[in-house]
C-alpha cells in the first residue's frame, strides 16, 4: 500500500462520526426523549414585559443540602389465604411470630417494629353450573385474605437489606415501602435558606455593583425550601431495542410468553443545578433539602415611570 493511500486512510478515519463509541457510555438511558435534532436552551432566560422590566429586578438564590437519613421504615406486607378468617389469622400471626423473633435475634428492638391489620376479604371462584340445561358460571365465596403490614425502623440501607432478607427467608416478599427520615431536617433548612440568601446577596454585589453607580433598594423578597425524599429521585424509563420474529401468517389461538426483562429504575438523586449544590455524586439513598430566595430590587426606571406627565399634573 502507497503512503497516499495510507494517509487518505488515516483521514478517513478520523473524519468517521465518534457517536457509536460515545454512545456506549450513556448506559440505557441514553437518547431517552431525545432527538436527533433536539436543541438546548443555553440561557434558560425569558424576555421581560417591559412593565416588568421597568419596575423591578430580581436575582435568585438558590441551595440544595443533601442529608443522610438517621432512620429508614421499611413496609412489609404478610399475607395468607384461608377457608376461615381464623385460620387466616392463624397462618399471619406465626409468620409474625417467626419474623420478628428473627429480627430481634439480629439485634433489632421489639419497639422498632409495629403491626398494622389492613383487611381481611373473601375470595371468589366460579363454578359452572346447569341452570335449565345451560352452563352458567356461578360466584361462590371460596375462602378468605388477610394482611397484615409490618413497620420496621433501622438506621441505615444495610440494615434495612439484612432485615429484608430475614424476610425473604419466611417467605414474605411484598415490600410496600421505603421511608427515609431524618432528625436533623428542621436544622438543614435552616442552614439551606442562609446558603440561599448568601448566594443571592453575592449575585446582586457581582450583578449591580458592577452595572449601576448606586445599588438600587431591595423591595421585597421570596422564599421557598422544599423537601425532597429518596422515593421521589427514582427514575424509569423506556428503551427497548428488541430482537422480533414474526411469520406472515398469524395463529392467534396460541399464547405468548415473553422472557423476563429488568426495570429500568435506578436512583438518580436530585439535579436542581443551584447555585450551592453537593460535590458530590448521588450514588446513594439521601434526603435533598433545597432552598430558593429571590430578592426583588427597585428598577432605575421605576421612579421615572411613576413621575406624572403634563396631561396628569
């Protein structure tokens, strides 16, 4: 091969697009919701009404804290199927028995873990049935279901998981819920609304002191601090590229069943993209607590569109 074909080759090369290689490092989420033509809005800013613009100026803080929970409540639901109510309570409560007893052995407390009796209700089948020499399906009570849900409190995701698989080992898998919780809240929005108000008040120093000879007056303001909780920063999504077999004809008398695919849910955690935010990655289970302060500044112009005109005097 010449050394011209070799360079031609070369340049090729690195002419090619680099989206194949790039787009493995997306995961499954990449392109979600996404075109190929999508654009991005690099300002994020709207035009102003011009009444809103010679009236006031308003520059925004805000903060997002992230907190470790001290608690988590872990939701299980024990169920069972019976003849009789009784013998439905009979089966819940020594699955109860054996779970707690299994908890308490692992180091749990007996106060960390509360009962709560949701229902008991009866279960149909039918049963065909001569009704003038024709089959009729027939609702008859075939039994009964009870549940019953435990509440357990531990400290962290490891306990939780060691909890849930003790669980697992009594045949109880329905898992209602995760409740995170943390006693220092009150304290973190606090400390999250001055971060705020810090980063709004070093905004309107770099914004008007740089801008206007004398920094208007402040006028008003905004707060607003909001909680956001681990189940609340799961994400799904669909994206699916899936391999299909299809013959020209159909047969629609027989059933399909389809393999096993896993959910795409993970946790993202919370991208407020504030002015503070965590340097941190999200890469586990934390309360996000994020405050926004606005402060509302008098506008130069405002007092030279309240003076009176010649008509008004």
């Amino acid at each position: 091969m010449s050394l011209t074909k070799i360079s031609v080759l070369f340049v090729g090369l690195a002419l090619l697009p680099l989206t194949p290689a790039t787009a493995q490092l997306s995961g499954s989420r990449g392109a979600v919701g996404a075109g190929s033509d999508q654009t991005h809005e690099s300002s994020g800013l709207a035009q102003l009404d011009p009444e809103v613009a010679q009236g006031y100026i308003t520059i925004e803080g805000q903060a997002e804290l992230r907190v470790k929970p001290t608690e988590i409540r872990v939701v299980l639901a024990v169920t069972a199927e019976g003849k009789t109510p009784s013998e439905c309570t009979r089966k819940v409560t020594e699955t109860i028995k054996s779970l707690t007893a299994a908890w308490m052995e692992a180091g749990i407390a007996q106060e960390s873990i509360v009962e709560d009796f949701i229902a008991v209700l009866p279960r149909y089948e039918f049963d065909i049935e001569k009704i003038r020499d024709q089959d009729v399906a027939v609702e008859k009570k075939a039994g009964y279901l009870m549940q019953t849900n435990l509440h357990l409190a531990v400290k962290n995701d490891v306990k939780a998981m060691e909890a849930i698989n003790l669980a697992f080992e009594k045949d109880v898998a329905d898992i209602i819920a995760f409740d995170y919780w943390s006693k220092e809240l009150d304290e973190m929005k606090i400390k999250a609304r001055a971060e705020a108000v810090k980063a709004a008040q070093a905004k309107s120093v770099t914004l008007l002191g740089a801008l206007f000879e004398q920094q208007p007056p402040l006028i008003n303001l905004q707060e607003s601090t909001r909680t956001f909780y681990p189940e609340s920063l799961y994400e799904s999504f669909t994206n699916s590229n899936d391999a299909a077999y299809e013959t020209s004809w159909s047969r629609r008398d027989i059933p399909v069943v389809r393999t096993f695919r896993p959910k795409n849910t993970y946790y993202r955690g919370l991208y407020p993209d504030g002015d503070v935010q965590s340097k941190e990655l999200p890469m586990q289970s934390e309360i996000s607590i994020v405050s926004t302060v606005r402060l509302y500044f008098e506008s130069p112009a405002a007092k030279e569109r309240a003076k009176p005109t010649k008509g008004e005097q």
